[in-house]
C-alpha cells in the first residue's frame, strides 16, 4: 500500500491532478495514462455511488494515477466507505471549524490517532496483502499512507486556517477558490484584496507546519501561476470542461475558413 501522490508531495515534487465528474472506468482510466498524478472522484456535485467509485479507484491502479475522493460531507459512513473501497486520500468540503477537521481525522484514522472501524477491504486485498498479515501492520501502512485533506472554502475555515493545518494528522489544505470567494464576499473576484489576503494567510499556515497545500485552476494559465505562488499542485478543471473544451477546439481547428 503506496501512496505515490503522497510520496511526490514529500519530495517537493509540485503535482497535477483533475476533478473526475463523470463516473466512468474509462474516464478514470484516460486520467491515468494522461499522465496526471491524481483525481479527485467527486461525490459532492457528480453522481457517484459507492460502486461507481470503485470502479473508477480501480482504473486508478491500474493506471498508475492516485486517486482521491471528495465526500459529499463529514459523517463517519462517509469517510470510512471511501477509504474501505480503496481511496487514497478523503477531502472533505465545507470545512467551517477545526472541530470538524478533528472529526474528520477520528473517522479517517485508526487507533491510537482516530477510530476508524476496522475491516480488511480491498485495500488490504480482503486481508491477503503482504502489508497486511496482521492487524497493526494494516493498521499502520493506512495510517501512515492515507491523505486527511480538508477543503478551505468557507470564511470560517480561513479565519481557522492556522489551527486547522496544525491538527495532527492532517497532511494538507484543498483550496477552493470558487465557494471560498463567494463565502468572502467577493464572487470569483481573485484579485480582490480580501481573496488575496486568505490566500497568502494559508499558504503561510502551511508553510510553518510542513504542510502541502492544492487548488483547483480553471486553465493552464491560472495553474502555473498558481503554483508560482506556492501551492504544491493543482487540480486543473473537470473531466467534464476538458471534454467539451477539447471538442469545441477540434471543431473550431477543423471548420476554421469554413462559409
């Protein structure tokens, strides 16, 4: 059980991910190949089930890409049916206290750092895994190898970001630009002071704690100047937008001069 997104961020190594909306083996497999380092398979605004999210951790492996899953909100049954089915890392949105970043870490980790209910699932190979011969070593290959990465998109969670990165067992802050600047007031606004300001407060927060810290970019642009500011990856568009941007290029490339 090897997180290799996990490994890249710890080496320094800045990384490109996606959000995966279409709840597809195909899709996700396609992600893998492209070379991407992750996705975040997302429950909270596409249909996925727990079936689908199988499916799609599978293409995962198979393909080299590490996959994360963004639950539709902190709850137990959540985070746990998640990890159970093979997830490597749960980012939880919505995030407005450092209580719920605390909950979130009880029901992601096992003992002695949280309660998470134990079960040997498809992580451990249904318990036939060579990291998993007993209970402790499963045990702690999860613990060691799952990624804890709330999302900051809330005024609340930015008041709270110092304390929030320093909960132990978080690795990281998602930041989500959209809601996170709608919640300050300032609807996409990315170049309003107050935004800035929350940015720049976060970055700091992780930097003193040796976390890592992603977002979500709209295009190729606003990606690198993302990372020139000091996040550690990001997750550009959605499988979705890429698709239709990509066709919508083709078409224009293939009609260009066209009556």
């Amino acid at each position: 059980m090897k997180n290799q997104l996990k490994t890249k961020l710890q080496s320094g190594k800045k990384v490109v991910g996606t959000m995966q909306q279409i709840a597809s083996v195909a899709i996700a497999e396609c992600l893998g190949i492209s070379g991407l380092d992750f996705f975040v398979a997302d429950m909270e605004h596409a249909p996925f089930d727990a079936e689908s999210l199988r499916s799609v951790i599978m293409a995962a492996e198979l393909r080299g890409t590490t996959p994360l899953c963004r639950i539709k909100n902190v709850t137990k049954d959540y985070v746990q049916q998640a990890l159970d089915i093979g997830a490597m890392g749960i980012v939880a949105p919505g995030i407005e206290s450092p209580e719920e970043v605390r909950a979130l870490v009880r029901y992601a980790k096992y003992i002695p750092g949280g309660n998470r209910g134990f079960c040997y699932t498809r992580t451990s190979a249904f318990g036939y895994a060579d990291f998993a011969k007993t209970p402790n070593e499963y045990i702690k290959a999860c613990n060691e190898q799952t990624l804890i990465i709330p999302q900051c998109e809330t005024k609340q969670c930015a008041e709270s970001i110092e304390e929030i990165v320093a909960i132990p067992g978080v690795d990281g802050i998602f930041v989500g630009p959209f809601d996170l600047s709608v919640s300050l007031g300032c609807p996409a606004d990315f170049g309003n002071p107050v935004y800035k300001d929350a940015i720049k407060r976060a970055l700091e927060a992780c930097e003193r704690t040796g976390k890592f810290a992603i977002t979500f970019a709209v295009d190729v642009a606003s990606a690198k100047a993302s990372l020139d500011a000091g996040f550690s990856g990001v997750a550009i568009g959605t499988d979705i937008d890429t698709l239709i941007r990509g066709y919508r290029s083709t078409i224009n490339e293939v009609t260009k001069g066209m009556q």
